[in-house]
C-alpha cells in the first residue's frame, strides 16, 4: 500500500466540553499510535518540553480506503483490491482537564459543533461529514465540574 502524505489545513475540534477529534496523518515507519503521538506533539506541542501532554490515545472510530488513485473513499476495502493506495483511521484522543498546546501560524484551528459537521458535505468534505453517524455507537457523558 503506498503511503500517502497530505497537508492538514484545519483540525476539527468540538466546541468546549464536548469530545475532542483530531485528524493527522502518519509515516509509514512507526506504529499507529506511536506516530499519532509524535505528530500531535510535533504540531501541537508547546514549545515548552516541560508542558507537552501525555496525549491519550483512544479507540479506533473509524477507517477508510482508497482502492485507486480516484477520489473516492470507502468505508470498507472492496474484496478485489488486493493492494489498496491509502487507508485513512480515525482515532479519538482526549486531552486531559488541563494541558497546553500551541497552534502554529500555518494552520487555522475551528471550533465545530457536532450537528453542524452532519449532512454538510459541500463544506467539510465526505469524510468529516460522516464523523457523527461514526461516533454514533459511543455513549458519550459531560461532566461539569
């Protein structure tokens, strides 16, 4: 499979105190979660080293597949690639109660809520757009403190 390395432009974030999402594409040598970690750290880290989060890594929401070279992605890998071009896996990371992080000047950071990611495909994309109905099989409890 060839690995495929794109430019974030935004991160999506929900609105303060609802879950966190961010997206971020890995190397081809490290592991998942290892390189998730390292590029969190390396874009969003402080850069103070005594202030990096212990970044919690959470389940996998959900993958995707390119089978060729088109646009299109799929939720599943279609029986007859036997060699796709690029798999996309969205995981959950929960930042902790209180921790830093630094948004460089080359990428915009946004705040969207939930039902506004929903059903808005010609603004967010396919993919972004379908995160609700993924995170539809997690229960998810606010807690004001």
């Amino acid at each position: 499979m060839t690995v495929a390395c794109q430019r974030i432009n935004y991160l999506i974030i929900g609105v303060i105190g609802y879950p966190n999402l961010l997206f971020v594409l890995l190397f081809f040598n490290l592991t998942e979660i290892e390189g998730l970690k390292r590029k969190l750290t390396n874009k969003l880290g402080p850069s103070l080293e005594n202030l990096v989060p212990a970044w919690q890594i959470g389940e996998c929401v959900a993958i995707w597949w390119r089978p060729n070279f088109k646009t299109y992605m799929y939720s599943y890998c279609p029986p007859h690639i036997t060699k796709p071009k690029e798999c996309r896996v969205l995981y959950m990371v929960q930042l902790s109660d209180r921790g830093y992080f630094e948004v460089p000047g080359d990428l915009a950071l946004l705040a969207v809520p939930m039902f506004q990611l929903c059903d808005n495909v010609q603004k967010y994309g396919s993919i972004n757009s379908s995160i609700p109905q993924q995170l539809s099989r997690f229960e998810f409890r606010m807690i004001n403190k």
